[in-house]
C-alpha cells in the first residue's frame, strides 16, 4: 500500500471545501490515464444517484450514493466528473464519466485536462 501525496490531498481538500467543479486534473492511476475535472464527493454522489434513479434496471442502487460524509478527515479519494480514460489518442467515454479513483492509487498526475482527437 504506498503513501497517500499530500499535495494531491490537499488539492482534494480545496476542492471539497469549495465545493467547485472546475478544477481539471489529469492522474495515473493502474496504468491508466483519467483525465477531467474534480467535483466535491457530494456533489459526484448527488449526480451519480441521480444517473442511477432515472434506470430502468439500476434504480435501487441510487440510494447507495445519497448518504452523506460526516467525519471531516483528510479525503481519500478523487471524484471525476466529464472524465476520460486516455487510450492511444482518444478518450473515451467521449461524452465523459464519472470516476472514483483512491489518491493513494495515483502515481503521477499533473494539473490540466489533456486534449485529445478523436481523428
């Protein structure tokens, strides 16, 4: 289990505490390249239930997204919203995604979204 960067927490924790969303990050994380813009964990769990509610098939689940933090520790994670997964020169999905991703899991990451063609 490797050490959490700190500077990356505390990147994470400006965001939570300003509950913004545009912040763009671009992380490395088990070998795959995530690049989008962090939300606050309320704000990703909020729209995630939601995306789940409207489902046909995947609506009990949206429950499981709407409770909320109550310790005010350091975060662990990441959440990415109109996000990508970088592969060779595109990304995918193309409208974007919503990503968890654990900081201490992050190997190198840099401020920035990366441009990519779809061409």
């Amino acid at each position: 289990m490797s050490k959490p960067d700190a500077l990356l927490v505390d990147v994470a924790a400006l965001v939570e505490s300003g509950h913004s969303n545009q912040m763009t990050l671009t992380v490395v994380a088990g070998g795959a390249v995530i690049t989008g813009r962090l939300a606050p964990e309320a704000v990703w769990r909020q729209r995630v239930s939601e995306v789940l509610a409207d489902s046909d098939h995947l609506s009990d689940f949206s429950t499981v997204f709407t409770a909320t933090k109550t310790a005010q520790e350091p975060p662990t994670h990441l959440h990415f919203h109109v996000a990508r997964i970088l592969q060779g020169t595109i990304g995918i999905p193309e409208t974007g995604g919503m990503y968890r991703v654990a900081i201490q899991d992050v190997s190198a990451w840099t401020m920035g979204d990366f441009s990519y063609s779809d061409h």
